[in-house]
C-alpha cells in the first residue's frame, strides 16, 4: 500500500486539454501543480521548474512528451516522469512509455488510478534523492579519511624507516593485517659496533593502535642514537605506555642486543613468541618470556636480559604472535613447534626464506587476520 506524501511537491503536468490538466490539478492540489499546453512551454518548465513529478501527455500540438523527457533530463534532472496517453493499443503503448517514462497513464482514468501512481512515483523519488544525499556525504567522508589515513601511513612509514637493517645481516618481514597496523621492527646499531632491535605488538590493527607506535619509536631511536642500556630502553617504554594507555591495551615486545665483539645475545621478552637462535650445528635454543607485556604494571618492570653465547654463523629469529597464532583455512595454528621445525631443518642460508614461504603457504587464501613481524639477525 502506498501512503500519501506528507510533504507539498512541485508537480509539472503538460496536457493541451484544459479540462484533462484542471482535473489533474484538482486530484493533485495537496501539492504545488503548475500547468503547461504545448511541448515548448512543457520543455522550458521542466528545465528550469526543478520538478518532483512531470505529468505528461505523449500527443501535443506542437510535438510529444518525448520532448518534455528530454528537456528534463538535459536539465540534469531524475524527477519521475508519468506518461499519458489514449492510444488504443494500451498493451503496446505501456511497454513503450515505461521504457522512455517511469510509468505510464492511459486516458481516461480514475482519480485514485492518478493518486496512487503520483505518490508512488513521488516517494521514490524523496527516497532516491535521500539516499542519493546520504551517499555523497559517505563519499566525501571516505575521501576526507583516506586523506587522514594516507597522511598518517606516511608519517608511520617515515618512522619505521629510521631503522638501519643491513641487507648482509638483517632481514624484515612486517605485514599488517588491516590498513594500519600496531607492530613494529625497529633496529639500529650502537656507538660501540652493537646492534639493537625492537620486535613488539600494540593490542590492535587500527588506528589508535598505530598512533601508539609513535612514543615507542621515539624512546628506541632517542635512546638507541646514546646507547643507553637495554634495560633502560624498556623500563622507560613501559613507564611511557603506563601514562597513556587505557587498561584495554598493552604492548608485547622482545628487545635484542648483539655484541658481535664479546659474542653475547642480550634479550629482555615481555609477552612476546619465545626468540629462537638457530646455532650452526642446527640446534636450536630459546628465551622465553620473562615480563609481562609493557604498559600493565604501574609500578616498574624490574626487568632484566638474559644473556647467551653466540657464534659467527649463528641466527637470531624474533616474531609477533601473529606468526605463532596464524590460523589456516582448517583452524590449525602455525605454531611455534612448526617454527622450530623449519629452523633446525633447513639449511642456514634457507631458513627466512623457507619460514616466510610456509607461513604464507598455511594461510592459504584467507591470508592473516593479525599484524604479523619477523626479524632474522646473523652473528
């Protein structure tokens, strides 16, 4: 059932018989009629009288409603057209007129016939201008975001880029799972020939959880360029965090210290995957999680490195939890045994390249749902 229009609209009906166009107006008079007797004064109505409905009839002295049509929509307008006529072969006539018109009137008709189809046409015209209104909003709005977003990647890009990964010694895999993302990878080397990584998660994969990345990166460069200690570097993060973040979020990180001169490992894990070091005898040893993951304890970390022995030849592998937690088309984890496995299988030189291939293999087409970071470091 179609209601009446709540709201006047401006109706356009071009008919040269008076009493057919009077009568119209009368049917219609809750709205705003104006009348026109020829397809010339139709015409140049329609283009400058901004219609919600033209009412027209197909035979006019002086041309059709084709015309009328035309004008209208050269005019820019969609404003439904109803098409009259009193032709004989109405089956022929309808088909015609729906494919020019959006609906088609046969003479003589009901005055309900007129109402229903006025409303009817009329309402999905409000609707369609709404919606027409509601999706231009919802565009410019796209377009302001991805304005803000584009200018924000830039910002998030230039900070990671601070980093220094020697390409003979260093490999960086960083994938976010949505278009920002909260890991980081972050490495440099120390005035005393040390190099340094950050491997850490921001609860999230949006936004705010890459704004969050901002004060961590700002603490690591700043402190990294005067080579404060390690465990500076992290009690400091985790005071900056507890300061700014709400209890939802929290940030798990490993921070690595390679002194290639003494041939020590430094690493201070706070929830992240356990650090794995792929020896050359193809052993593989491991530094848990020995903190919480920064941002939750008010009240200091007490934090601590465990420090290993490496070699020329070892390597180093730390990862965010979306490598460990990534999930299959089956709902099988990747899992940290399948990580170790790769390591103490494949040759040195094979082993970033054979864990980034298997990874990918295990997602198959569904891809990650997590922000997902690996760092290979050689001794």
């Amino acid at each position: 059932m179609v209601t009446a229009v709540k709201t006047r609209q401006r109706i356009l009906v071009v008919d040269d018989e008076e009493i057919v166009a009077r009568g119209i107006g009368r049917i219609l008079r809750n709205h705003d009629v104006t009348m026109a007797s020829s397809a010339r004064e139709g015409a140049e109505l329609a283009r400058s009288l901004d219609p919600a409905l033209v009412i027209t009839d197909f035979y006019l002295p002086d041309g059709t409603g084709r015309d009328v049509i035309k004008a209208l929509r050269d005019a820019g307008s969609s404003a439904p057209v109803l098409l009259m006529s009193g032709a004989v072969d109405l089956e022929k006539w309808a088909e015609w007129a729906v494919s020019l018109a959006d609906d088609f009137l046969p003479k003589p008709f009901l005055s309900e016939q007129l109402r229903v189809k006025a409303d009817r046409l009329i309402q999905n015209y409000e609707r369609a201008l709404i919606a027409s209104r509601a999706a231009a909003e919802l565009a410019a709005l796209h377009e302001s975001n991805d304005r803000e977003s584009a200018a924000a990647r830039v910002l998030l890009d230039r900070m990671l880029a601070r980093s220094v990964f020697p390409p003979e010694l260093v490999r960086v895999e960083s994938i976010a799972a949505g278009q920002f993302g909260g890991d980081v990878v972050f490495g440099g080397p120390l005035a005393n020939g040390s190099y340094r990584w950050l491997v850490g998660d921001v609860t999230g994969h949006t936004l705010a959880s890459a704004l969050v990345t901002i004060p961590i990166s700002q603490v690591y460069y700043a402190y990294t360029r005067l080579s404060v200690a390690l465990v500076d570097v992290v009690e400091t993060i985790n005071s900056e965090l507890n300061a700014m973040l709400p209890v939802t979020m929290f940030f798990t990180a490993t921070a690595c210290e390679l002194d290639r001169s003494r041939g020590t490992l430094s690493v201070i894990n706070a929830g992240c995957p356990d650090v794995l070091v792929r020896r050359t005898n193809g052993t593989v040893d491991a530094v848990g999680s020995t903190l919480p993951p920064l941002g939750i304890l008010k009240h200091g970390l007490n934090a601590a490195a465990v420090v290993l022995k490496v070699e020329r030849g070892d390597r180093v592998y730390a990862f965010t939890d979306g490598l460990v937690e990534l999930s299959g088309p089956d709902g099988e984890l990747f899992g940290m045994d399948r990580v170790r496995q790769i390591l103490a299988s494949s040759p040195p030189e094979d082993v970033y390249r054979t864990l980034s291939l298997a990874w990918r293999d295990h997602a198959g087409e569904i891809g990650i749902s997590d922000d997902l970071s690996i760092i290979e470091v050689i001794v």
